[in-house]
C-alpha cells in the first residue's frame, strides 16, 4: 500500500539527509499548532466548535501518522 500519494510532504524525506527529516517534523508540528489555535478560537461558537473539534482531530491524527512515516523513510 504506498501512503506517498497522501503524504507527500514524505517524498522529500531522503535517507543521508537529516535536514530533510527535521523540515518534515517541523511542518507536521507546526500545522498541528495552527490548527489547535483555530480550535481554541472557535471552540466557543457551538455548532463550528464541534466541526472545528473533528476536524483538529482528524488532522492530529494525519499529522502523527505523517510524522511516523516520515521517521521509517528515513531509517530506511
């Protein structure tokens, strides 16, 4: 199953270059915080919080993912 399609911050990731890996994380973490701000800010509005809180969620867990795919690219 190749995850580089949905992924493809992954594709720049190369084996010798630690340079690489550490953008990788870096973009993944910061996107994570962007949009747990955005929660915190609409968390208050009832109907967009409970969207918005899905939608944190899915992409944290996109971003864990990205980032563990992200490592073993690496290593490998």
């Amino acid at each position: 199953m190749d995850l580089n399609k949905y992924f493809p911050l992954n594709n720049q990731v190369t084996k010798n270059q630690v340079n690489t890996l550490i953008i990788a994380i870096v973009i993944y973490i910061v996107a994570s915080i962007v949009v747990s701000f955005v929660l915190a800010f609409l968390s208050f509005v009832p109907v967009i919080g409970l969207l918005v809180q899905l939608v944190s969620f899915l992409f944290g867990i996109y971003c864990l993912v990205g980032l563990i795919l992200a490592i073993l690219k690496y290593v490998n």
